[in-house]
C-alpha cells in the first residue's frame, strides 16, 4: 500500500469516523481541520502520570499568540473527552505566559505570530511536558513537536520524535506512521 493510500485510510479512520457529529458537514475549514488534527493527536498522546493527575479536571489546550481559529473551530474541540478529562481551551492572546501557566498546559498550539519569540517560547516549553503544536513552516525542525502544513485541499504533518520523547511524552506509531519524521536543526537552536 502506498505511502498516499495508507495515509487517506488511517486520515477517515481517525478525522472523519470518530466524529459522528461532524461527519454531516461535508466541508471542513482549515482553521476547524486543524483544531480537529489538534484534537487528534492529543487522543494519541501518553502524558507522564504526574501530568495527568495534577489536580486540573479538563485538559488544558492552549493557544500561545493570536488566536488562529474561528469559533466553531474551537466549539469543535471544546469540552471533548482526552484521557478521562474534558478539554478546555484557552486563549494567551498576549503569547507571554508565565512557568506557572506553560506547566498547566497539555497540549500548546503556538500561533504564527509569536515567530519572533519561537525560539525562546521552545526553550521555556522544554521544561515540561506539553505536546506543542503549529502551522508556522519549519516548527518541528526548530525543536516543536507536530507541524501542521496545508498541502491543496489537505493537512499533512511533521513530527520531530525528539521533541516528543524529551519532555517526557509518547505519541502512537498510528500518528508517526502518516507523518514526515523531522529533528531539530542547528538552527533551531541559534
């Protein structure tokens, strides 16, 4: 089976299939895809135990920078089930979060207007256990996690395992079987 085929027949497994609710929209908007995927990899992710029981009853999706989706993009994700805890979104408009906040996280979508600050937001995000996520090009070759690139009509990813293990976290061979496997760049780090 090719690469593309395997990847359209694990892509209506996991998107489309498990969202009933959702399966009667016949168009997704890029934002609502996104957020979806967002949803998606949570569900695949593993967590230290610490992480997950630390006192929080939802599971904190944060948003660093401006926020990049509409709200029915967010309604789409809001208050679904991930690891026996309802996600809660919220917004850090400002991009400025303190240690405090960035360790309530789980899961980080970082916005394309904190570019600038990228590399500093990745270096005081390594120091927990938070599943980082972006559309910004080249997010993953410089130390992030899972990025999100608009291919036509379609969303691919890539994903830097490093990035992943690093901090503690596992994401399911089902999700690093569809992806474009990177590691971080020199670059990354200047």
């Amino acid at each position: 089976m090719t690469k593309t085929l395997r990847f359209l027949s694990v892509l209506i497994l996991i998107v489309i299939l498990p969202l009933p609710a959702f399966a009667q929209e016949k168009v997704f908007g890029e934002d609502t895809l996104k957020a979806l995927y967002s949803y998606k990899f949570a569900l695949f992710t593993e967590w230290p135990e610490a992480k997950l029981n630390d006192g929080n009853a939802s599971l904190e999706f944060c948003i660093i920078g401006r926020n990049p989706f509409g709200q029915s993009a967010l309604d789409a994700i809001q208050d679904k089930p991930v690891k026996d805890k309802n996600i809660h979104v919220e917004v850090y408009n400002s991009g400025v979060l303190s240690d405090e906040s960035l360790n309530n996280c789980h899961v980080a979508f970082i916005s394309d207007s904190e570019l600038q600050r990228l590399p500093a937001l990745l270096n005081s995000l390594q120091h927990f256990s938070v599943l980082t996520i972006s559309d910004i090009p080249g997010f993953s070759r410089h130390g992030g996690m899972i990025t999100l690139i608009k291919s036509g009509d379609h969303i691919q990813f890539e994903i830097n395992p490093d990035a992943i293990n690093q901090v503690g976290l596992a994401i399911s061979s089902k999700i690093i079987e569809l992806a474009t496997l990177v590691k971080t760049t020199k670059q990354g780090h200047e």
